[in-house]
C-alpha cells in the first residue's frame, strides 16, 4: 500500500489521482516517464483494475498523462507547479455522450497501449467515466468487441481505385498495408488463426485485394487461394511476436538484447560443444551478433515469396 494524498472522504481513484498527480509535481515522475500501469496500480492500492482504470482517465483528461501503443501511459508535456483539482461545470454527462463508436475507440486505445490482456468490458467503463453495466447496452460482450474492434482497426486503411494493374505491385502494397495495420495495432495479428480465420468485412477488405489481384492469371481456385492464404500467413505470422514482444518486455523487465545478453552463457555452450558446427560458423561470422528486424524480415520473405510465386502466375497465364 502506497502513500495517498487528498481527503480521506475521497472515492479510491481520487486519492490514487492526487498520489500520482503529487509524484509527477515533485518531478519524481518527469514528462516522458511512464507512469504505473493499471495492474501495478491495483497491485499497489489494492484495488479493482476498475478503479485503477479509473484512476489514469481522470489523469488523462487533466492532461498530466497520455496513453502511446506499446509503450502504455506517459507522463504528458510539463507537469503543474502545483496540483489542482479541477471541476468543470457543468460537466458533461458521459451516459449521454456514449455510443458504440466510443467504445470501440476506447477499447482499441487501452489494447494499444497496454495489450489485450488488459481489456475488459469494466475497464473500457470506468475509462468513459460511465457505469460498469452501460457498455452492455451497445455490445452484448467482451468478444463481440473485440470483433468490432478488429473490423474498425483493419478499416483503418483501404485502396484507391487508381492503385496499380500489375499483379506483383498490388499484392506489395496489399501486404504492406496490411503490416501496417499490424504495426499500429498489434493485438490484431493475436485474434484468429488460418484454420479459424477472423471473420469481419473490413479484414475481407484486403483479402479481396490479393485475390483480385490474382485474378484472372489462369490459376485454378484451389492454387489461386493456397497463394492468398501463403501471403497472408507471411504478414500475419511475423505480425504475432510483435504482441508477444511487448509482453516478454513487460514480464521481465529485460529488452530482446538484454535477454539475449543473459543467454549468453547458454549460447557459448551451444557454440562450444561442437554438435551444431554450421550454426557456429554462421554465429561466428557476425561482427555485432545478429540483429533481427522484424520490418526488414518482413520486406525479405514478402520478396522471396514474390520472387517464387511468379513462375506459378505467369507461367499459367501464358499457358493459357
């Protein structure tokens, strides 16, 4: 249990607020830091996730934090000289200003900065400032919003009608819009899988894209759509770790390269034992150890996948 600051009379988040608002007064937290997560926060006040949830909006609409996907809640600008509570008035009624566009919003912002894990239907609740049970009215359940969620976020971006002819060139820019959307939201690439594929409109969006683009090239339907899925699984199968990334940094505590710093001991004796002399050669013959890019993997298979690929579209079309 940490200190708290403010009257005694005080809901919990309030006198969570005024604790955290004090800390970054005293420049114990500056701009930029982070500032506890809603798990550390109801770890350390020994409250409901609800309530810490609570907690960081109040800050967020004070402007002394903001919410950055994959890094969590930040310190925002300079903080105050002084703490104040403000009270507009009136103050809006948020019950009346909720609708399911918000709520999709404000889902995706908390699972952008903090992972899916951290999403629940209360949590989305308490960071409108509304009732835990009035989310419920708009979406029926955790996850039929996160469907909702994933159909806003994959809409996010879509194609001009003016966009290339060329086969190769269109399924570039179909991959690459779809990395991107990844990239932003990367959650996105946890929800479904190629044998129980997520099923919204705006992801068909861009499966529509690549099988268009394959159209029309002589390929029978079974090949036409093994390729589309071979593509998808590329973008979507790197896009996995970069979820899983951010979730290893925040159990550990350890970034990719000080985690592979602590396994050097293991590695050495891999190396040494002199089972895997390939593997030694290769390891050995880096000047700074290996660097694994995701974006730059990404760009490198999509290629070697192209590269392959044209063989099998162009050689049917001129066949037929």
């Amino acid at each position: 249990m940490t200190e708290t600051t403010g009257t005694a009379g005080d809901p919990p988040y309030l006198r969570i607020v005024a604790a955290i608002r004090r800390r970054i007064a005293d420049g114990e937290l500056a701009p930029g830091d982070r500032v506890p997560s809603t798990r550390q926060i109801a770890g350390e006040w020994g409250v409901a996730l609800a309530t810490a949830t609570k907690a960081l909006t109040t800050l967020r609409l004070e402007g002394l934090v903001e919410a950055r996907p994959r890094i969590g809640t930040i310190v925002a600008g300079t903080a105050p000289a002084a703490p104040t509570r403000r009270r507009p008035s009136p103050a809006p009624d948020p019950e009346r200003e909720l609708s399911f566009d918000r709520i999709v919003r404000t889902a995706i912002e908390i699972a952008d900065a903090e992972g899916l894990s951290a999403l629940s239907m209360r949590g989305v609740a308490a960071r409108l400032g509304v009732a835990a049970m009035s989310t419920y009215r708009y979406v029926p359940s955790k996850e039929d919003l996160v469907l909702h969620m994933a159909d806003a976020a994959f809409g996010e971006k879509s194609y001009r009608a003016d966009a290339p002819e060329d086969w190769r060139m269109r399924i570039e820019l179909g991959a690459r819009t779809l990395w991107s959307l990844y990239r932003k939201h990367p959650w996105l690439a946890q929800l479904g899988s190629l044998t129980r594929p997520l099923l919204v409109p705006n992801l068909m969006v861009h499966g529509e894209w690549v099988l268009g683009a394959l159209d029309g090239h002589g390929l029978d339907p079974t090949t036409l759509f093994d390729i589309h899925v071979l593509l998808y699984s590329h973008v979507q199968g790197l896009a996995v770790h970069l979820e899983r990334e951010a979730h290893a940094e925040a159990a550990t505590g350890q970034s990719d390269d000080q985690w592979m710093d602590s396994r050097a001991p293991a590695l050495q004796e891999l190396v040494e034992s002199g089972r895997f002399p390939t593997f030694t050669k290769v390891v050995g013959a880096f000047e700074d150890g290996y660097d694994l890019r995701l974006d730059a993997l990404f760009e490198f298979g999509l290629k070697a996948l192209l590269d392959g690929l044209t063989s099998i579209v162009e050689g049917q079309e001129a066949v037929t």
